[in-house]
C-alpha cells in the first residue's frame, strides 16, 4: 500500500491538542495520541503542531527507541511537488561559492590593474 500524501496546506490544518500532526524529515506524522506521552510535555508538540518540526527533532537528539516509536504514528508524507529538494540546496551552495569566486577573482584582477597603471 502506497503512503498517503499531504500538502503543507494540508498538515498545517492539523494543529490542535485534539488534532495534531506534524512533518519530520519530509514525512506526516499524526502525534495526536502521543501527547500525554511526550517525555518532553505536550507543549513542546502542540508548539510543533502543523508545521515541519525537522529541525527541532534533531536539535534535541532523540534516541534510536524514540525514532522508531515515531513510525507508529506515521500517517504519510508531503506530496513530491512541495518537497525540499536537497540536491537543488546543494546545488545553489555551489553556485553561491562560485558567484562569491569569480566576484573575488574580478575583484584582485581590477586591484592588479590599479596597482600596475598607477605604477607606470
């Protein structure tokens, strides 16, 4: 059976103590009967609620029991047109890097130039 998938549109309906989902990793996660639970209280969820809590997940480095107890409430994921590609974000650091190269390189090209018609 083929995972459902969600808008973000969609998850962040979902942000209630009653009803209440969120996105770890790109995937939706329905904690709704995990908030009492919670070793860090129910807050912290309802606080996540609706909205991709990646960042906060792995912040707070969660055990290897913990992960795996998230895939009981695993309910799908974000559709592929709404997924954060992590090849394009690497791609634009490398095009960054280069950008800020050629900007540097112009750069000590026209301070050479300076230096040389000044010295003449």
């Amino acid at each position: 059976m083929s995972e459902k998938k969600f808008t973000y549109a969609q998850v962040r309906e979902h942000n209630e103590a009653a009803d209440l989902w969120l996105i770890i990793d790109e995937k939706v996660y329905d904690v709704t009967k995990f908030l009492n639970e919670h070793p860090g209280g129910e807050e912290v969820l309802i606080d996540a609620g609706g909205k991709d809590a990646t960042k906060e997940f792995n912040d707070v480095g969660h055990s290897e029991a913990a992960i795996e107890q998230l895939e009981t409430y695993l309910v799908g994921e974000i559709v592929d047109s709404e997924k954060k590609s992590k090849s394009s974000s690497k791609k634009n650091v490398i095009l960054g890097a280069s950008s800020s190269a050629a900007i540097a390189l112009g750069a000590y090209i026209i301070y050479k130039g300076y230096k040389y018609f000044k010295s003449t």
